[in-house]
C-alpha cells in the first residue's frame, strides 16, 4: 500500500517529555503526540511528515540545539536519537485519533478535531483543528494558557484587537476570532505555517475576519504605528528576549502581553527582561516544566 507520511519519533524520560515535546514541536512546527511502548524505558514522542518532506541535517541540528538546552535546565532527556519510519496514511490517521481529545476552556471555548462529536455549550464557540500535518492543535500547556488569556481578557460587547506572534496553526488568531475580537493580524516567518493558518480559518469560517500574513519578529519596527489590546507572543524564550522592545512596542497602553514557550527554569531570566523595558507581571502560571506569563505596563 501507498505510503503517505513520515514517522519522526524520539524516545526519552517522563521528566523531561514536555520539555522534549516543546523542541519537537518548534522544530517540525507540529503537536507531537506520546506513547509508551512496552520495550521502551520511557514515552515516545512522534510527529509526521508528508511523505514529501524531508528530516534534513538542519532538523536534526535543530533538534539536538534544543534538548541541549533542556538538559542544561536539569533534565534528563535519554538518548535523544530520531528515528524515521515510513507510515501508511491509515496508521497515520488511527496514530492521531488515539491522541487527540476534545479542550474546552472555560466553558467558553471548545477545541475539537473534526472526527469528535461532543456539542458545544450554549453561548460555547468551537474551534475545529484536525492534528498531524497542522501545525499545534491546543494540547500543549503553554498553548492552553493563552487560550485562557484569550478567554478571560475579552470584555463583551467592547473592540478589542490582538496580535497573534508566531501564529502556527493559527488556533490563538482563530479562537480570538470566534471570541469576538476585532482585528485579528497574526503572522510566522513559516509559509507552509501561513498557508496551514488560512487553511484552518477558512475551515472554521473565520478567514474574513483574520490578517495572515509571512512575518519576522526579528524584523519588526521598533516604533510600532499600530498597537493592539492583547498580544501574545508563544516562542522560544531567547526569541521573547531578545524582541523584547519590539513586542512591547506593539501593546496598547493599559493593553495585555502574553508571553508562553517558556521553560520554569528560564521564566526569571524572560521577567527580568520584560520588566526592565516598563512591563509588570499580572499573571503567571506552573504547569509541568512550563511557566507562562501575562504582563502589563508597569505606568
């Protein structure tokens, strides 16, 4: 039978298997899913591929580069080895419908995949995003707490704006749109992300009401022209450093920041940063080895 996809899966330790997942997860811009197998000391963490791409000596430099750092945080991570298998487009699909369930936040969103059929609330929006070849799908912590920020920030019956930095699969863009707020931009220097992005808002409807676009946050302007209520910024820590002003520069005074990607041994270091630069933390929260924070203007 035809085969459809790439299986890229690493195996490592239950301590540091949010950790690894992160770095997988940022490399391969996909939601990996975990299992454990019975001949293996520890879950394996799969993301796939269409048969088309590649596992380039890049990926695996990328890969490498990240579980370094995870170790350097105090984690084990085993032998950190990808391994590369050829899967049929039915394991494929089985693989994903074993692992991904229904999120609802708040009793305001619900996050599904297309195959579920649990109904929303009353007053509930849904947001459909089917896993695997799209890029995050909710399941990570880090994308949960944005998700909750996107929740409670909004104020009914008021405009409100949000940038979405390093959109993805477009799910924070797509669940700000649902929730009401007005406009949405969002952007990732990744086309193939873009292109997945607007794929899944014309899915969920959505695609009027959102400005996708190619975009750097390395290459912002420093002076922004146009300021939002909320911005949320899901990246690698050393990224929210290091654009530190750039991000800032883009919140409405009495505006939000978002900021998640963030390992808990790293979040001090990502404070520090942002409240030198005239931001307050709000809102903080702990969850596995992740720590996500929501900042203010201090004035």
């Amino acid at each position: 039978m035809k085969t459809a996809f790439r299986q890229v899966s690493l195996t490592t330790t239950a301590e540091a298997e949010e950790a690894v997942g992160w770095v997988l997860e940022k490399v391969f811009e996909q939601t990996p899913s975990v299992f454990t197998h019975p001949e293996k000391l520890g879950p394996i963490l799969s993301v796939y591929l269409s048969e088309k791409q590649m596992v380039t000596e890049a990926h695996r430099h990328a890969v490498q580069a990240g579980l370094k750092a995870v170790t350097e945080c105090g984690l084990t991570v085993g032998a950190g080895q990808l391994e590369v298998k050829r899967l049929r487009r039915e394991d494929w699909v089985d693989s994903w419908k074993r692992h991904f369930k229904p999120i609802d936040i708040q009793g305001k969103l619900l996050l599904k995949p297309s195959w579920r059929k649990e109904k929303a609330k009353p007053g509930q929006k849904v947001v459909i995003l089917d896993p695997g070849l799209s890029f995050g799908t909710g399941q990570h912590a880090t994308t949960k707490f944005c998700l909750r920020q996107l929740v409670a920030l909004r104020k009914v019956g008021q405009e409100q704006s949000l940038l979405d930095v390093g959109t993805g699969s477009g799910i924070l863009s797509i669940a700000a749109a649902k929730l009401g707020y007005r406009p949405v931009q969002a952007f990732d220097y990744d086309s193939e992300a873009v292109r997945v992005a607007r794929r899944n808002a014309v899915k969920n409807r959505v695609s009027d009401r959102l400005q996708l676009k190619i975009g750097d946050v390395t290459r912002l302007s420093l002076n922004a022209r146009v300021k939002h209520d909320v911005v949320c910024a899901n990246l690698f820590y050393d990224l929210l450093i290091a654009n530190a002003e750039r991000l800032i520069a883009r919140v409405k005074p009495g505006g939000a920041l978002v900021l998640a990607g963030i390992l808990d041994t790293q979040f001090a270091e990502v404070q520090a940063a942002f409240e030198a630069r005239g931001m307050r933390l709000h809102r903080t929260q702990r969850q596995g080895e992740w720590r996500s924070g929501r900042f203010v203007h201090a004035d």
